[in-house]
C-alpha cells in the first residue's frame, strides 16, 4: 500500500511534516551561509533578531505577514475547489485600482472608518471582476486555470501602467503614482496594539487591514468547514465525478469559487495601497501573489495554517532586510535563495518526509497494540 494514502493524526500532519519542512529549508540555508564564510547560528540570530527583537520589527513582519494573509487565503479557497489559480498577483493588482478610486472619490468628505468598508468592496468586486473570466473560461470552455491566470496577470501589469501613467497620474510630477490620500483615505496605524504592551510601533506600517485579514481568515474557515457553498467545493475539488453525481453544478461551483478567490487577492491591495504608501504606485504587489501561493500551500490550505505561514514569511522579509543589514556578506539575493529553499521544501517537497513518518508512525502502532 503506498503511504500517500495511509491517514495520518493531524498532528502530524498539520505539525510535525511542516516542522520537518521548515528545518530541512533552514539547514540548507545555513550551509549556502556556511560557503559564504558566515555564521549560520549568528545569521538566525540576526535574522530572528531584525523581525521579533523589537516592537517595530514585530510591526513590520505582521505588515508583511497582513498581504501574505490575504494572497494565502485567495489561493486555498481556489484550491479547495480543485482550482489552482495562480493570478492572485494580478487580482491584487487591480484590486489596488479598486480601492484606490474609493479613497480618491471619499477622502476629502468623510472619516477613514466611512471610506473603509467602501474601499473593502471596491478592492473585492475589482479583484473578483478580473478573476471572472478566466473562471468562465475554464468552466464553460474548459481552458486551464492555470494558463488564463498566469495571463491575466501580465495583461493586469500593462493595464495599470497605462492606468497610471496615462489616467491617474498627479498633475505636475513624473512619479508614476496617484496623489496621497488624505486622511479619510488612510487606514490608521495600529499604535494602540503595541501600547497594551507599552511598546510603540515606530515607523512600522501596520494598520487596520492586519485585522481585516484575520477576520477574513475566520470568514473563509466559515465558508469552507460551515457552508453547504463550501462543502460543494470541497467535494468538487476531491471528485468531479462524485460532485456531478450528487446534483452539484461543476460551473457555477467554479465560478463562485473563483470570484472569491479573486475578491480575496483584491483585498490584499488594502494593505500597501491604503494602509502603507497611501497612494497607488507601480508594482506594489510586490510579488505577493506568488508567495500567497506557497502560504497556502504550507499552511495546508487552512486558515490558520495560512496565518502560521504568513507570519513565517513575514519574518523572512523583515528578518532578511535586517539580516543583510547587519552581514553584508549575506546580500538581498542570498534571502531571495533563503525564501526560495523554504518555498522549495514547504512545497515543490511537502511530501518529502511522509513516507518514511508514515512507515515509523505504523511501526509504532502496532507495537503499541502489541
């Protein structure tokens, strides 16, 4: 019988395989450092140093963490639905344009906490709008997901460029960007989250969408575990055959599934757009599309999993800046490597440990019932 199917406790699962992941991704990192003449225990000294030593480290590892969030759960709940949609990056993208009209339209007449839930749906409907028709395309047309994303990515890149260079661009300057928001189209620091602890944020950007991502989380493990919507996904994601026996419309299902998948990577935009530079500018995604695909993919497609990974890679941005900081030996491309090894294990090899925990946890039962 192959171990890949043999059911495994959670906390295996969910624990142990992960841990034994990550370990495997950070002793490979500390040899690359070890051939660069560096430290490997001082380099994660540092690295945990720069993200979790202070409370503005802290505050930009969660700011990071928020984006990741938001991307991680766009791809989990596309996955759950067999759909592995690898366009959270231009969703987000044009996301960004959503929320940003919405402060431009309200932040000279009402409070931020008015143009919030404003911005909030906009970022959503324009991310699910440009997930809308590679999602018809595969339900109606059969195109892969895959290709129609990875597309819509590219076309969402030269779509806001145009956007910004030719439509949105303030009057007057070359920056390729819209004019800052004023104050009723910023999403406020979240200071008062330190104070408890009688710390200060610093010049960390974490903001209101850190929270908005949680609540998000708790809402996708509602529609995923609680909903008939969800079950229709989880059971069209395991069986095709035994959805469309069952009375489940595959299309509609997958197109659903998407539009939210789609809203989802939209709402990451609420992070950098409204909460960090208050202005739209090029690129602010910033490639967390692609990591939101790794997130969940480490966090096992669950919502906390998610949060846990996030948080993880979040500590990998902050800590690696401070890390090449403080070594210069260890440039920004050797934590690009260090990234890509976690990447590479939590993902490319997540099953690398199973068989041999799956031989030695049946070993273990049997001499216990023994």
């Amino acid at each position: 019988m192959s171990t890949s199917t043999i059911s495994l406790p959670r906390w295996i699962t969910y624990g142990l395989i992960p841990a034994l992941n990550l370990a495997a991704a950070f002793c490979v990192s500390g040899f690359v450092v070890w051939l660069i003449g560096e430290s490997p225990t001082a380099a994660l000294r540092l690295l945990i140093e720069g993200s979790l030593g202070s409370a503005e480290g802290i505050g930009f590892t969660l700011f990071y963490a928020t984006s990741f969030i938001f991307t991680g759960l766009s791809v989990a709940v596309a996955i759950h639905a067999g759909l592995f949609n690898i366009g959270s990056e231009g969703q987000a993208y044009v996301g960004g344009l959503g929320c940003a009209l919405a402060a431009l339209a309200l932040d000279r007449y009402v409070p931020w906490y008015v143009t919030m839930p404003f911005a909030i749906l906009s970022a959503a409907t324009f991310g699910a709008a440009w997930a809308f028709i590679p999602a018809v395309l595969q339900a109606k047309r059969g195109s892969h997901i895959v290709i129609t994303t990875i597309m819509f990515n590219y076309i969402a890149a030269a779509l806001m460029v145009y956007l910004l260079v030719n439509v949105l661009i303030m009057p007057g300057t070359m920056a390729v960007e819209t004019r800052t928001f004023l104050e009723g189209g910023r999403l406020p620091k979240l200071d008062w989250l330190m104070e408890i602890f009688g710390a200060s944020l610093g010049a960390a950007p974490l903001n209101v969408s850190f929270l908005i991502a949680l609540l998000s989380a708790f809402l996708v493990w509602v529609l995923i575990w609680r909903s008939k919507l969800g079950f229709e996904m989880r059971t069209l994601g395991l069986s095709p055959s035994a959805a469309a026996y069952s009375g489940i419309r595959p299309a509609r299902t997958i197109i659903i599934a998407m539009l939210l998948s789609g809203a989802l990577a939209g709402m990451m935009a609420l992070n950098p757009v409204l909460g960090s530079s208050a202005r739209l500018q090029v690129e602010f995604v910033a490639g967390a599309g692609f990591v939101g695909i790794a997130v969940s993919l480490m966090g096992r497609n669950h919502p906390v999993g998610i949060i846990l990974a996030a948080t993880l890679f979040g500590i990998l941005y902050q800590g690696g800046d401070w890390l090449s900081f403080e070594m210069p030996a260890i440039t920004r491309e050797m934590i690009l490597v260090i990234q890509g090894l976690v990447i590479l294990f939590a993902g490319a090899l997540e099953y690398m440990f199973r068989p041999a925990i799956t031989n030695l946890y049946l070993l273990l039962k049997v001499k216990g019932d023994l």
